[in-house]
C-alpha cells in the first residue's frame, strides 16, 4: 500500500516587490524674498540636491524616504527654497545583501521620483514662481558611482 502523504520541501524564498503606499512625508516652502523679488527680471539659479534613506519596518517591509531639496537663488538673495520628502512602504523579500540595497537605492527612489517631481512643481507654482521641472534622474547610474567612490575611498591608506 503505498504512503498519501507527501513530504513538503521548504521552498526557496523567491523575491518579491510591491509598492503598499506612496505618500508625501514632509514639504516646505519658504519664500523670503518677496514681493521685492516680483519686481525684478527673473533670472534664477537653481542649487538642487537629493538623497535618500530607507529604514526596515517590519519583516519584508520597508520606507523609504526620497528628499529633493531646491534652492533657488538671485543676485545671492534665496528667491526661494522647496523640499519634499516623498515616501513609500514597499515589500521587498527574498533578497539579502547588495541586491536588497539597490532595491532600496535604485528602484524604489526611481518609483518615488515621479511623485516628488510633481509635488515641487505644484509648490512653486502655488509660490507664483515658473514650474521648475526637474530632470530625470538615472538611479542606477547614481548608486554605481557611489559604489565605486566608496571602493576608491577604502583603497586609499590612511597616514
């Protein structure tokens, strides 16, 4: 007589990824300049800087933090500064090590991006300012140089 129960194998965690939430964490909008700035030829100069954060929630699950920061300058008066910190819970399993951390430095910021983008488009704006349409960034691109920064850096022999 042959045996009905059938030995179960422990699978192999194959990865996983889903977006749960994306949603705006923090903004602020400053503009200490006007009315005066209104009154003059806007010929601006946009500093813009980016970085991101991302912390374990529970189990497979993560935020992740992106903040873009503008800070746009005339004649070396700030006609206005705008930050954003987009966010998303995302899952990520089945992935350790270097693969997980360019989940949560490459994909998940490139997801995050978009929203960021519009929501300090839609500030300016509401400022009375011209959009400010950032460009694409390449995620990718950003976390390899980072890497072999970092590579570079622990090559170098302290004195």
């Amino acid at each position: 007589m042959a045996d009905d129960t059938t030995a179960v194998q422990p699978a192999q965690s194959e990865p996983r990824f889903g977006v749960q939430r994306i949603y705006i964490k923090d903004t602020s909008f400053e503009s200490p300049d006007t009315p005066e700035c209104f009154r003059r030829a806007y010929t601006p100069k946009v500093g813009f800087s980016i970085n991101t954060r991302s912390r374990k929630i529970e189990g497979d699950v993560y935020e992740v933090v992106l903040r873009l920061t503008a800070d746009v300058k005339q004649d070396e008066k700030t006609v206005f500064l705008v930050e954003v910190q987009q966010a998303g819970i995302f899952e990520v399993g089945g992935l350790e090590g270097e693969r997980l951390e360019q989940v949560l430095t490459v994909t998940c910021p490139s997801i995050l991006f978009p929203y960021g983008r519009e929501a300090i488009d839609a500030l300016v704006t509401k400022g009375s300012f011209p959009a400010l349409m950032l460009a694409p960034i390449n995620f990718e691109a950003v976390y390899m140089q980072a890497k072999r920064q970092q590579a570079t850096e622990q090559q170098v022999p302290v004195s």
